[in-house]
C-alpha cells in the first residue's frame, strides 16, 4: 500500500484535466439551471408588462379574476359580482384565458 502511495505523489500532476472539468461542470450549470430560469423570468416579466383591462388571469394563490383596473405596481381583479380585490403585479401567474402548460412526467 506504501508503494501506491509514493507511486501517486511520485509523478507530477497536471491541472490541465481538473481545470477542464471545472469549466464545463460550469457550463452545463449554465445551460441547464441558469439559462432557462432566465428565460422564464423573461417570459413572467412580458406577460405581466402586457396585462390590460378585461383580461382573465390567476394569481399566484389561485385567485381568478378579472382585470378591472390597473396602476403602475397593482392590479385589481374582479373575482365575483361585485367583489373586487387588489393585487401587487407581481402576483399575477398567468392568463386563465389560455390553456395551462402540460405537467412533465
């Protein structure tokens, strides 16, 4: 076991592969969590910049409602007759109008 032990730190090692290694573990963190968050976030931003009056839409505690009135930071939604309630725009999650996305398996 003594021989395998001086035979490892005998040779010199060469950071070349390790640095290799590192850079595209960085990669494909980048790729597959980073991007596509990104991207999402880009999309959630557009939907909400293009809210208007008469929409249907969901917030992000399940509330259905109506847009009847919006400022520059809140919405308010008409959930029933009558029954208005305001929002931040933030907590908006997406359009009950358009078919919810297919769950992955």
């Amino acid at each position: 076991m003594s021989d395998l032990l001086f035979f490892q730190a005998g040779e010199p090692a060469s950071m070349i592969p390790q640095i290799l290694m590192f850079v595209a573990i960085g990669f494909v963190f980048y790729f597959f969590m980073v991007r596509p968050q990104q991207k999402k976030q880009k999309e959630q931003k557009s939907f909400i910049d293009a809210i208007k009056k008469g929409d249907n839409v969901v917030t992000i505690g399940g509330i259905h409602g109506r847009v009847v009135d919006m400022t520059a930071n809140t919405v308010t939604l008409e959930v029933s007759r009558g029954t208005a309630m305001t929002f931040e725009k933030s907590a908006i999650s997406l359009d009950s109008t358009k078919p919810a996305p297919a769950a992955k398996k």
